[in-house]
C-alpha cells in the first residue's frame, strides 16, 4: 500500500489526522498515540510528522472557528 503513495501523499494522509484530532479542540494522547503509529506505519517520519500537527495549528489559529 506505501508504496503506491508519494512521500507528500503520506504526509497529507498525517496531516488528515491531526485535522481529525483537532476537530473538537482537544488533542487526548490516544489520539496523538494513534497518529504517531500510524505515522510509523507509513514511513513518515516523527519530524515531517510534527511539522503536519504544527501546520495544522497554526491554521487552526488563523482560523478559529472554521
């Protein structure tokens, strides 16, 4: 299955994820434990993870409430 995905394809799978998990405005560590393993599963690294949930914050703060 990963392979059939670009690097920037997995990420925005990730990215996908924190949006989820943000969706009510609180992050619970299942959820975060959830994404770090599936990140792990897709070979997308704890770094480029990171920078998902930070791009999905910072969007998040722009625009409260959307």
């Amino acid at each position: 299955m990963v392979g059939s995905f670009n690097e920037e394809e997995r990420i925005g799978v990730i990215e996908m994820l924190w949006d989820v998990a943000y969706s009510d405005s609180v992050l619970t560590g299942d959820e975060d434990a959830l994404i770090r393993r599936v990140a792990g599963l897709i070979y997308v690294s704890d770094w480029e993870r990171g920078e998902a949930k930070r791009r999905v914050t910072q969007r998040l703060e722009d625009n409260p409430g959307q």
